[in-house]
C-alpha cells in the first residue's frame, strides 16, 4: 500500500481534503498527460450531511459508487457538467470529496483547447477542471489509484495556509449550509470566486 493508499485507509474525510491540497492529479491521455495540483476541494461526510448525495444512506444507481472503497471515482453531472469525486471511506460509508479547483501544470495546451479558455478560468471550478483535464464518464466506479486518472504523491507541493470556508451552492441544508467543509489553498488563483486581491505571486505554495 503506497502512501495515498494509506491516507485513504486511516484518515478521516476532512483529513484527507486537506492532505489532497496541493496533491497532483494526472490524467493520461491518447493526446497526452494532462494534470496540475489540488487548490479546492470539498467534503461531503455521508449519511447525515443534508448536503452529500448518500444522505440518509440514499442507495441508487447514480449513487452506487459512494458505497464502493476507498479511492473510487464518483461522478456525477450538475447543470450539464461532470463532477468530480473521490471516496474516501471503508467500502458501506458513503463520504466523498468534491474536486473543486486544480492549477495547470502540465498539458496546459491541451487542457485550453479542451476549454476554449485560458488562465483561471481553465481549471477553477468543478465543472471546467473535468473538462480541462478531458476526464470522461467511463471513469465512473473506477480507481484513483490505479486508473489513468489517478493522484502522484511524488509531485505534490505544500501550501502555506489552508483556509476551512462552507461549501458553494448549499443552501437551505440547516447547519450544513455553513460548516466549513471546503478546503482551499490560500491566495491561488485557480480556487473558485478567487479575488484577485487575494492572489500571492507565489500562489500560496511553500
């Protein structure tokens, strides 16, 4: 088991986002590998966060993968767009993490043509990363591990401030609405609704 195997295996969902903060993430492509580092991402804690699709342990087919091991790919599609999601506890404990925002670093061409756009607007949302990164939804159920979609330990970098903020578009869900379960890289461009005031030349890196 290597160590993101292990991080999986013996963290809890909100440990886990935050070690994957600065995580690489690469996809190999027929044109190509594609990847950059983990900037934003999301928990979802399962069975009773009113804001996690296995709420109440709500078991169906679109769903089935929440219940699958640790490392299995969730995606699911919002408003057209495909999002994605890593599970991260023991197979029957449906928790996730939503990846929010990644920084481009390789195949960054690609990844334009893919979107048609450049900068930040290339990878700082849910939405537009799966794009950028040309992920499709045959990855669905698969592994982070071990599937050409899958995380690189030995690139990762660390950032100098994690920021915990609520999660974007929860409303109405109580308490869940405002718990901070959204973890993001402080002063990276490439974190959704990033204030340019905000951005460090450096973009929040060690």
């Amino acid at each position: 088991m290597n160590e993101i195997e292990q991080l999986f295996a013996q963290q809890s969902t909100t440990a886990i986002a935050r070690q994957l903060l600065g995580m690489y993430l690469e996809h190999e492509t027929p044109s190509g590998k594609l990847g950059g580092y983990i900037v934003d991402c999301e928990a979802y804690l399962g069975p009773e966060d009113l804001a996690a699709h296995s709420f109440g342990m709500r078991n169906t087919p679109r769903v089935r993968a929440m219940y699958e091991k640790p490392g299995t790919i969730y995606l699911y599609t919002m408003h057209t767009h495909l999002i994605l999601n890593f599970i991260t506890q023991p197979e029957g404990i449906p928790q996730g993490i939503m990846i929010r925002g990644v920084e481009p670093v390789e195949g960054i061409a690609q990844m334009e043509i893919n979107r048609s756009k450049s900068g930040p607007d290339l990878s700082n949302g849910p939405g537009k990363l799966v794009k950028a990164l040309g992920i499709t939804p045959d990855y669905y159920g698969h592994s982070i591990f071990t599937s050409p979609l899958h995380l690189v330990n030995e690139k990762r970098r660390t950032p100098k401030e994690i920021l915990a903020v609520p999660r974007i578009g929860i409303p109405n869900k109580g308490e869940w609405t405002h718990k901070p379960l959204r973890f993001v890289v402080a002063g990276n461009p490439y974190i959704t609704n990033s204030r340019k005031s905000a951005v460090q030349p450096d973009h929040g890196w060690q």
